[in-house]
C-alpha cells in the first residue's frame, strides 16, 4: 500500500506540474486544501477512488494511468492539455463566439439593407458588435469552470463581462447622455464577484 502511495503521488505531481498547476489551484478545483494534496503527492494519503476518477477524467487519463508505475516522462507529454477532450472544448468554444459574432454580423448587415437613408453614420446598429464581447466572455466563463472547474479563471472572465457590458451600454447610449456614472455598478459587482472567490 506504501508504494501505491508513492507511485500515485509522484503521477499528481508530474500530472500537477505538466499542467501548470500549483498544490493550491489543483486543490481549488476538487474543494481540497494544498496541505491535502501535498499528503497525496508525498504518498502519506491515498485519494479516494471517487477523487482518482475526478482527476482522471480533468487530465482525460485512465484511473488505472495514474495506478501505474511510470519510469519515463515521455508518457506525460502528451496526455495533459493535449488531449482530444480538451482540444474538442477549445472549439467548443471558439464556435460559440464565432456564431455570437457571425449573428452580430448579420444583425448588423440587416439594418445596413433596410436603413432608409444613405447618411448610415446614425445608424447605432454597430453597437451589437460591443455587446457581442461580454456574451463571449460568459461563454469562456462558464467554459473555463466546466472545463478546469476553476473558479478563479471562472470569475476572471466574468468580471470581464461585467466591465464590458456597461462599455457596451455606455457607448450604445452615448448620443442621448454621458453616462459615465454607469461604471459606478460595476464596483459592487466586481467586489461580490471577488468575494465569490474566497467562498469555500
């Protein structure tokens, strides 16, 4: 059981570090402290089965990969980040923005063709293109925590969003005010969203 512990271990931590990953953003993403997974790497704590298929299935490897005594790096190279499931969700989500923007374009074109007069510099149509951009910052959003399941990267993009939809609405309404006073509402957002982040 003693050298199970240790082969796991020493699998997380190449898995861990091939990754980018410190102790504590691994931790953060399976609700565990860093002292936990530091217990885990050292081979004093075994995960749960429940935990190993968790980790497994986030570095798209076998339960049984990270059983197995592995003497050369080479069998790392390849399986973290780079795997078919993860590069499916990078596509994912770069089809998500390009339809997003590919609508905005046609919305945009649609009010270019059915404008009824040639000065199209009143034409305020242009602006679905802004709000277009915190759309597609909440889709990375909820791709990034469903894909890395990190909060951190998570509320990163949303803070994002929330930042550009009231650039969004400041330049859309524009012509009728300043209403610079708009960004005042992304304060508290912001500050809920970071307190959203310490939340255990």
């Amino acid at each position: 059981m003693e050298e199970l512990g240790k082969t796991i271990g020493e699998n997380l931590v190449h898995l861990r570090k091939k990754a980018g990953l410190t102790q504590l953003e691994f931790g953060e993403k399976f609700s565990y402290s860093d002292k936990t997974v530091s217990k885990w790497e050292q081979g004093d704590v075994v995960p749960s089965v429940e935990n190993l298929k968790a980790i497994a299935d986030y570095y798209g490897v076998s339960v049984d990969f990270i059983l197995s005594e592995h003497k050369n790096d080479d069998d790392f190279k390849k399986i973290v980040r780079g795997t078919p499931k993860y590069r499916n969700k990078v596509i994912m989500v770069s089809l998500y923005i390009t339809v997003i923007f590919t609508i905005a374009g046609v919305i945009y074109l649609a009010s270019i063709f059915n404008y009824k007069t040639a000065d199209l510099t009143i034409n305020r149509w242009w602006t679905v293109f802004l709000w277009s951009i915190p759309l597609s910052f909440v889709v990375i959003a909820f791709q990034s925590h469903k894909t890395f399941h990190s909060k951190r990267l998570s509320i990163a993009y949303l803070s994002l969003a929330v930042w550009t939809v009231l650039l969004a609405a400041f330049l859309t309404f524009y012509y009728k005010g300043n209403y610079w006073y708009l960004f005042f509402i992304g304060i508290p957002v912001q500050i809920i969203l970071i307190l959203m982040l310490y939340l255990k």
